[in-house]
C-alpha cells in the first residue's frame, strides 16, 4: 500500500469533507487513541491538586468547588 503524506491543514481540511457521522467516527478514533494519556494527566492533576491543598491545612475531597477554585486561583497569583 502506497504511503500519502499530508500535512496537518491538508488532514484537517480532509476530514471537514467527511459527514458528521464519520466525523464522529474520526473523533471516537482519536479520543480512544489518547484516552490513557489524558486520564494518566488527569489522575496527576488531581493528586497534585490534593497534595497542595493538603500544605495548606485543606481537604480537597471536603472542599467545595468554589473554594477549590479560591485555591487553584490563590496558588497561580501567589509571588
């Protein structure tokens, strides 16, 4: 089998001309294909999220998502 080679606007603009059901079928695809990835980055952050608020006398199970987000936006602007 012969090998095409696109570069990624040519992808992109290839996969624009798909109908919506197989551009579905593309995205499920690809979301499978990085599943591992994101939910390996995602367990990071959470743990990582856990561990700071832990430092700083919380829990972070306990917490609102309001104060979480008082959290997170007081360690980004902290100096």
């Amino acid at each position: 089998m012969p090998i095409l080679t696109l570069s990624n606007e040519q992808v992109v603009e290839l996969v624009k001309q798909l109908s919506s059901e197989q551009q579905v079928e593309v995205f499920r695809f690809l979301l499978l294909h990085q599943w591992g990835k994101w939910e390996s980055l995602s367990r990071y952050g959470a743990d990582k999220a856990r561990l700071v608020a832990q430092e700083r006398g919380f829990d972070w199970d306990a917490m609102t998502e309001e104060d979480r987000e008082a959290l997170i936006d007081d360690v980004v602007h902290e100096d």
